[in-house]
C-alpha cells in the first residue's frame, strides 16, 4: 500500500479537455527562448552562468512570471472585447485602428511587466544595474506576446 501513487489527484486526466494539446510544445518552447535570452544576455554582458543558479532559478521564475503577464495581457483584450464588441474584433485586429491600438497597449502592459519582474530578479540575484537592466530590456523585448498581433481570422 506504500507504493500507491495517486497521479489523477494531483492531474485528473479529464483536465486534457481543458488543455489544448498545443500547449504541451509552447511551453517547452517558451522556456527554451527564456533561457537562451538570458543566457545570451548575462554572456554578452561578461557575467558568468552558472546552471544551476541560473536555469534552476532566474529562467524559471522568468518563465513563469511571462506567463502570468501574458495572460494579464489576455485579459486585457478579453476586458476591452466586452466592453465595445462593436468596434473591436479578434479576427482581423489589423482591420481597424482601434483594434490595433488595443493590441498594441496589451503587449506593452506585457512587456512592461516581462521587464519590470526581470529587473526585480536580477537585483535578487545580484546582478550590476547596467546587467539587470540589459535583462529586463531583452526580456521585455523578445519575449512580449508578438502572437498577439496574428490575427486569428487566419487560422479559421
């Protein structure tokens, strides 16, 4: 009885149905260019990596925390739909201006907040100021939610 190990309590199988399948490839992804930005970003700026310290913390909490602003990001988009459904479409964003405009305000919020928490982590982590805001900065850039300017209107 030691032995049993009760997997479907801690992830009902059913919970696939919620999940698409895809998210099982951008999640790994995700993390894959996490930790390559940084990476590059600490050795072009002549700071030692180190793995453990640095994947086993800094690229984890990155990761994590970019999902949380991009679903803050999300929700955003999701806010604005509901308030003018008539103007704005989650088709075809480049069809009106102010589509455009809320799109664009919520990937800044995003990157904003990808930048602010990476800076946050890397006076944790003791970094320089001139290397916590060169992570920040990368962050921010390269790993805002781009995605959300493909219009969904071109995959259905």
């Amino acid at each position: 009885m030691k032995d049993m190990r009760l997997y479907n309590v801690i992830f009902p199988l059913w919970m696939i149905i919620f999940f698409p399948p895809v998210l099982f490839f951008v999640l790994p992804a995700n993390l894959l260019i996490d930790g390559l930005v940084i990476y590059l970003t600490l050795k072009l700026s002549g700071v030692p990596v180190h793995f453990n310290r640095t994947f086993g913390g800094l690229v984890l909490r990155a990761w994590v925390f970019g999902f949380f602003a991009d679903i803050v990001g999300g929700l955003f988009l999701l806010i604005m739909l509901f308030v003018d459904p008539e103007r704005l479409s989650e088709y075809t964003i480049w069809n009106s201006p102010l589509t455009i405009f809320m799109y664009t305000i919520a990937v800044l919020i995003a990157g904003l907040m990808i930048y602010r928490f990476n800076v946050y982590l890397g006076r944790k982590y003791g970094y320089t100021e001139k290397v916590v805001k060169r992570l920040g900065i990368a962050m921010g850039v390269v790993t805002v939610p781009w995605v959300f300017f493909v219009p969904t209107s071109w995959f259905y």
